[in-house]
C-alpha cells in the first residue's frame, strides 16, 4: 500500500523486487524493536513460575507472595515505604529521592538494606519471589 500511495515520488527505473525486499525487511526490524523489550520480561516471569513449581512443590504462589508482602511489612518503616515507592508504584530513584526529599545515595541505601533484609529472612530465591509479587 505504501508503495502504491508513493507512486508519483518514485523513478522510473527502479526495481520493484528491490523495494519490496528492503520494505519487509524494515518492517520486521521496526515488528522486532517494538517486541524485543517484552520477551526477555515474558521469558523471565515464566521462567520464575517454572522455577516455583518445579523445586517448591509444598509452597503455592499465594503463599509465597504472602511470606513476601508480610517480610516487607517488617522492614524499617522509611526503609519500607521507599522499596514500595521502588518497586510498587515504579518510582525511579531520582522521583523516589525528589519526592521523599532525600538525597539519591540515601534512596539507594534504603533499597538495598531493603534487599539484604529479603534476602537474609527469605532466602536464595528472594529475587524470583519478588519478581513474582511484584509482576
């Protein structure tokens, strides 16, 4: 169609297979850009669920989002509210600190005594875990 609506701004010479090939192929670069961001999120959550079914058989999903959300609730309470800011409401860094009004090194810190508390009362699949809660 594009080809078709240019027409009039194209030569007389040039070769229709040419075009036509050129046309595919950028189309699919553009269709591959546009989805390249999602499949490695998509691969990531599945591999997760993967990875809970497969070794935590006695533990359903429900329970662990549940272990997850009850550990954040006993965070340090400003320690809390700036992982939520984080990973909840996907504040970046620079928004979390403007909006607290704290300094960007003091939002980093929070979040990562954040995740070394998770990971020292959830244990070695704190990642997944919050992957999964926070989907």
């Amino acid at each position: 169609m594009r080809i078709w609506n240019k027409r009039e701004n194209l030569k007389d010479d040039f070769v229709l297979t040419n075009l036509l090939y050129k046309s595919v192929y950028n189309e699919f670069i553009d269709h591959y850009r546009t989805q390249k961001s999602f499949y490695p999120l998509e691969k990531k959550y599945i591999d997760a669920l993967n990875t809970i079914v497969e070794t935590d058989d006695e533990h359903s999903l429900e329970r662990i989002i549940k272990l997850v959300k009850r550990e954040i609730q006993n965070l340090p309470p400003k320690c809390r509210e700036i992982f939520l800011l984080s990973k909840e409401e996907g504040l970046t860094n620079i928004e979390i600190a403007e909006y607290k009004n704290v300094s960007i090194k003091s939002v980093e810190a929070h979040i990562t005594k954040a995740f070394t508390i998770l990971r020292n009362s959830i244990g070695d699949k704190t990642d997944i875990y919050l992957f999964l809660a926070f989907r």
